[in-house]
C-alpha cells in the first residue's frame, strides 16, 4: 500500500475505517491524503512519520490512498494530493494542500 511506513504510529485510513477512526475520535486527527504516484506526497511522508512520533498520545496520525478510498476522499472534496486534514470531535478543523514543513504541521494540528 504505503510501502514501508517509517513510523508504526502512522495508521492506515480507508473508506471502510474513515469514521470510526477518525470522525469518531475522542483525540485530534491528522489525515494525509496521499497517493503511490505523488512526488510530493513521497518528500512528505517522513514529515508526517515524525509528526505521529512527536504528537504520539495528542494526536492521532493516519494516511488515506486516495485511489484505494475514492469515496472518502470525494466527501472531503480531495481535488490535489497531498491534503493535510485535521478533524476535531469528527468535524474538519483545519486543511492544508501541498507539501509543508513540519512547523506547519504541527501548527495545523495545534490550532
């Protein structure tokens, strides 16, 4: 799916799981909208992987393959890849489109 993920933190998001593990979290979510074919998705993966690490317990971290989740990914209305999403109490909080520096992140997910 994802190849090697660098951070057993980071959880796999897909139509199937989206809500429970996401819309129904009693913690913050991040969700990285992504796809095997996207360069940028690719530099910001180990970003994302050291985000689950420092926020791990705050923060829930996950990735949604835009292909394999087409519905979700539609809900949301994902048009580019990557899309940062930040989902509080199962409602969308904050949104980031295209690569970002972890600062940014971490400030997506803080707001």
């Amino acid at each position: 799916m994802f190849g090697a993920m660098a951070s057993p933190k980071v959880k796999a998001f897909n139509d199937i799981n989206f809500d429970d593990e996401v819309l129904k979290s009693d913690v913050t979510v991040l969700v990285d909208f992504t796809a095997t074919w996207c360069g940028p998705c690719k530099a910001l993966a180990p970003i994302v992987d050291q985000v689950a690490d420092e926020l791990d317990g705050k923060v829930k971290v996950g990735k949604l393959d835009i292909d394999e989740s087409p519905v979700t990914a539609g809900k949301f209305g994902v048009r580019g890849v990557p899309t940062l999403m930040v989902f509080k109490n199962g409602e969308r909080a904050a949104q980031h489109v295209g690569l970002t520096t972890k600062n940014k992140v971490i400030d997506l997910v803080a707001d």
